[in-house]
C-alpha cells in the first residue's frame, strides 16, 4: 500500500541490484488564505456534493466528509483521486504544483461530469415516466376490457327486456309502466339491491297471464279504497295498483 504525501520532481534515477533510486527535490507550494481562495473552496466544495448527490457510485458520507477541508491542495487531490478520469488528465492534475490551479481545473472538471450527469438523469426520467404511461394505459386497456363486456351484456339484457315487453300483450298503461320501469333499470347499478328488486317485478309482469287495463270496477273501487284509508304512500299506492292491473283479466 503506497501513498502520496508530498509531489516531487526526479533530479535523477539511477539502477541499483533490480530497483531504481531517485534524487527528488520536494515541490512545496502554499496557498496564503483570501476571501478569493475561500470562496473558490467553497464553490468547488458545492460542485463536489452535487456531483456526489448524482453519481450513484459514490458513498455520499464518506467522500463529503474527506472533501470537507479548508487546505486547496488538499482538497483538490481528494477530488481528484475521487474522479473517473483517464490517465493523462489525472498526470496533469498531479503535474500542477499550485493548488489554486489545480482547483480551479478541478471546477471545470465537475462541472462537465455534473452536464453530462444531469443530461442523464433527465433522460431517465423521461424513460421513466413513458414506461409508466404506457403501463397505467395497458393497465386501463386490460381493466377496461371486462367493463366493456359487461356493458354489452347488460346492454343485451335490456333490449330481450323490452322484446317481451312489447310482445306480451299488455294493455296500453301496463307497457307504460313496464317501459318506466326498464328505463329506471337500465340508469342502475347491475348489483345493486334496486336493480334486482326491478328486474324481479319486470319479470313479474311478463310471467302474470292476463294483463287488463287499471279501468276495470274492481280497479277503481281498489284506488278508492286505497286513497280513502291510507294518506300519502302515493308510490306504495300506486304499486298495489299495478299488481291489481296485471292480476286482473
């Protein structure tokens, strides 16, 4: 495990028994602190995290915490090290002494990784949320698919009601009522407790044998009867009166 702790520049290299030795002369270069120098930290401080934020291969912690220092030089090696960059970008970053420089090109360099990053990102979200409109459409095409044969059945229901209305042989009033009734039974819910209580006094109507018209005396005497005991009530009323209508022949 080898690290770098100072640059240098090779005065010479010699071979010596399978290894080489050097002769370094140590490359020091101080940044003096400005509100310049701060402000340049703190702006590629800014770039680092965006850039972490969006570059899901890097632990988020781990690098924000090593890249929070106030030392130029320090944080733009701890950048870099942290950069998928080729090589010869790399060497000319480890070949730039002066820190400040070398931040200053660590900036453009993020910024660039933060384009293409963002470009990314944009486009995944695009990808995503096409794939998730056409599921939700394939979604409301598959669920779609059984309303629409269940409004055809019902559909098919209602027209063969109203055939055997219309060939049963009522009397004129009693098909009004019967073709009243099949309207309120098409509006409702084919489940609905209402719906069934409809469609069993439809059926009803079709199943009595003689099918007289509401003018008959026993009609009449009925209704009086009916509006002389009972106040209101008018559609409990007017049902009986029915039943009487249909029972009559």
């Amino acid at each position: 495990m080898v690290e770098g702790v100072e640059r240098a520049r090779a005065i010479s290299i010699a071979s010596e028994e399978g290894f080489f030795r050097a002769t370094v002369r140590l490359l020091s270069a101080r940044v003096e602190p400005s509100p310049q120098v701060e402000q340049t930290v703190q702006k590629i401080t800014g770039l680092y995290e965006q850039f972490i934020k969006l570059s899901q291969s890097l632990n988020y912690d781990t690098m924000i915490a090593a890249a929070r220092v106030d030392d130029p030089a320090r944080l733009s090696d701890t950048i870099a090290a942290n950069l998928q960059l080729p090589v010869d970008e790399k060497q000319d970053l480890l070949e730039t002494v002066d820190p400040l420089e070398r931040l200053n090109r660590i900036g453009d360099i993020l910024e660039i990784e933060l384009e293409k990053l963002t470009s990314t990102a944009i486009s995944n979200t695009r990808v995503k949320r096409q794939m998730e409109r056409a599921q939700k459409s394939t979604t409301s095409m598959k669920s779609s698919k059984p309303f629409r044969k269940s409004s055809a059945r019902r559909k098919s229901e209602i027209d063969e009601l109203k055939k055997k209305i219309d060939t049963a042989g009522m009397s004129k009033e009693v098909h009004e009522k019967a073709i009243q009734e099949l309207k309120r039974l098409e509006l409702m819910p084919p489940m609905s407790a209402e719906s069934t209580v409809s469609r069993n006094y439809l059926d009803w109507l079709l199943a009595v044998p003689g099918k007289s018209a509401p003018g008959d005396s026993r009609h009449q005497s009925a209704e009086k009867i009916l509006n002389d005991e009972h106040y209101g009530l008018e559609k409990v009323k007017e049902r009986i009166l029915e039943f009487l209508a249909v029972r009559s022949s």
